[in-house]
C-alpha cells in the first residue's frame, strides 16, 4: 500500500520568500513520486516527478524538489515565491504493477503581496 | 500536440439518473485513469485503462464504471445517481507501458447532483 502525508493543509508566504511544501510518503516498493499544481477550476498540471534518477528533481516555474530516501520526503521548495503561485499544491505516489496515484491532502499556498 | 480533452466540462443531474463523461487522451497515450475529487476526501482514484483493459480499480461502489475504446478514448459511467457523487471528476492518460512519463490531466468534468 502507498499513502503521502502532506504537512499543512495550507502555507502562507510573503512575495519574494522561500516556498516550502512538505511531503512525506509510504510505499512498499520503489516509488515514483509527483507534484502537480491546481488553479481554481482546473484540472492538474504536473510540476515534476521523481523516477530513479538524480534525487535532485527540477521542475517548471523554478520548482524543485529533492527525494530523500532516509527521510522518505519529498518536499517541493522555491526560492522565490511570486504572486502567480498562488494554488493549491498535491504531492502523489505510485509505483510496482500499481498504475494509480495515491494522492496528498493537498496545500494550499497564498501569495502576500 | 493537443492535450487530454474532458467532455462535458459542466454536468447537472438529477438524483437516479445516469451519466456518462468522455476523455480523449493525448494521441499516442495507451493508459487512461479517472480520479474523483470532493473538498471532503480529496482525489480518489476511480479505475485505470490500457488497451482496452481495466488494470486497477478503486474502492467505488458498482455504480461506477468506465470502459475504453480501440482509439484508447475512455468513457465513464455513473449510474443511480447520488447527491454524493457531485464532484469534479478528472481523466489522466500516460503512455502506459512505463511510469517514468507521468500523467498528464485534463480539465475535468465538474459534476452536480441535485
């Protein structure tokens, strides 16, 4: 079985301030790991993902993540934040013969001009 | 290259009656998944498609089904319906064979019941 736990259901950062999103996940086998983006009446976008490769994963809009086995976490960070990543934030897993994502609660960011 | 396209993008229903939303994946994309997402139990994950084939369902209840056709478009179906069942529903399609390439959504289909 596979779950992710995200760390507060919502993040409030001042424009030009760090962004941190934390991720935490549980899984059985290997996991591939998301972060999608959802602006109001929309569906989700995919910011990044994690497959095995460098646990250093850089995304769109100047997002990043980095995969931290020890940790099992995947926290998404940007060291910027501007007003336009102002949505709400969902970290996802899967992995194995498993084609689904198991998804977080999701965070929602507002942006503080 | 054209995105994975939901259809319609608003639905009112009335409680009892059936429905059935499409999705046309990203040409090429073998694999077709819907989700379920309400404020209360956020993305659900209904059922997955490849090739035709259901390879994972979700925890939902019979009424919900789907189906995919040769042209890897899928089609899912609620019937008797519930006021519970309002909720945006939203279709995802990768290529299938390996899950190094993600899922991309669509726009959703935003479903009321009433």
């Amino acid at each position: 079985a596979q779950s992710v736990t995200q760390l507060g259901s919502h993040v409030s950062v001042s424009e030009g301030a760090l962004v941190l999103l934390r991720c935490n996940y549980s899984s059985s086998v290997p996991p591939y790991l998301f972060w999608y983006v959802q602006y109001p009446n929309q569906g989700l976008q995919l910011l990044l993902k994690y497959t095995s490769a460098a646990t250093l994963v850089k995304g769109i809009n100047g997002f990043e993540a980095e995969f931290k086995k020890s940790e099992t976490s995947f926290h998404l960070t940007k060291p910027s934040a501007h007003m336009s990543d102002a949505a709400e934030y969902f970290c996802a897993v899967s992995g194995g013969s498993n084609y689904k994502l198991t998804f977080g609660k999701g965070t929602l960011l507002t942006v503080n001009p | 290259k054209a995105g994975v396209t939901q259809t319609p993008r608003y639905l009112i229903k009335t409680r009892g009656q059936q429905v059935t939303l499409s999705c046309s994946p990203i040409s090429g994309h073998r694999s077709v998944s819907w989700y379920q997402q309400t404020p209360g139990q956020g993305l659900q994950f209904l059922f997955e498609y490849f090739s035709e084939t259901q390879r994972n369902k979700g925890n939902f209840p019979g009424r919900f089904s789907g189906r995919q056709f040769s042209n890897s478009r899928s089609e899912m179906n609620v019937s008797t319906l519930e006021l519970g069942d309002s909720a945006l529903y939203l279709c995802a399609s990768s290529p299938g064979d390996s899950q190094n390439y993600g899922y991309t959504f669509g726009s959703g289909t935003r479903l009321t019941v009433v």
